[in-house]
C-alpha cells in the first residue's frame, strides 16, 4: 500500500508530495484529511506503524495552545480522541510505503521518506 494523509492547503505538504514523488500516477492513494476525515480504523492503522498516538500528534496545532492541553498529562487515548476530532492534531503528511510509516515534515522524517 501505499497512501499519504494530507491537506490539500498545506503549502509544506504540497512540497513535500511534490519532491518525494507522490501522486496517483505513481500509484499513491492521496487522501486530504480536510475533505475525506480520518477514520478510526485508519488511525489504529497509522498507530500500529508509528508505534504510539502520540507519535502522530501535533503540539505545533493552534488549538493545543488554545485548549491548554501543554498543561495537562495526556493519555494514549486522549491522543487518540483529538486527532479523530480535529484533523490539524496528526502531524502531517503521513506517508505509508508498505510496512513503513514516514510522519511529519521534519528534515530527518522527509530525509528518510526520499531514501526509500
């Protein structure tokens, strides 16, 4: 399989499928998470790979500040709960290539996304 999890406006995902080369031509299943929500199983899926929730969750979203949740000890399954509510908590894009998952747009994430 092999699938990315994006925003259609994010200029930082849109560069990042444009270096790596993804796209439905090259047989990727592009789903913008803004139009075409993440489903519960998906998420299960992608937490398989990564290892935790947690991996998957962005501090960097507005409304982690704006809830207060820097101020509170959250659980597998809090993390869980606010990325299937509020699609600007997974870090994005997820990019799953086979049995490996590539999160985030972090030089080292991106770096091994173009070496496989």
């Amino acid at each position: 399989m092999k699938k990315i999890y994006y925003l259609a406006t994010c200029d930082t995902c849109k560069k990042i499928m444009e270096e790596a080369g993804i796209s439905e031509q090259n047989g990727f299943q592009l789903q913008d998470i803004r139009t075409e929500k993440i489903t519960p199983k998906q998420l299960d899926e992608m937490k398989l790979l990564a290892g935790s929730y947690e991996a998957l969750f962005s501090r960097r979203a507005l409304l982690y500040k704006e809830l207060g949740l820097k101020d509170k000890k959250l659980t597998e399954n809090d993390y869980r709960d606010y990325i299937l509510k509020h699609d600007t908590f997974l870090k994005r894009p997820v990019v799953i290539i086979g049995g490996r998952i590539f999160i985030g747009s972090e030089k080292k994430s991106v770096a091994a996304l173009m070496a496989s």
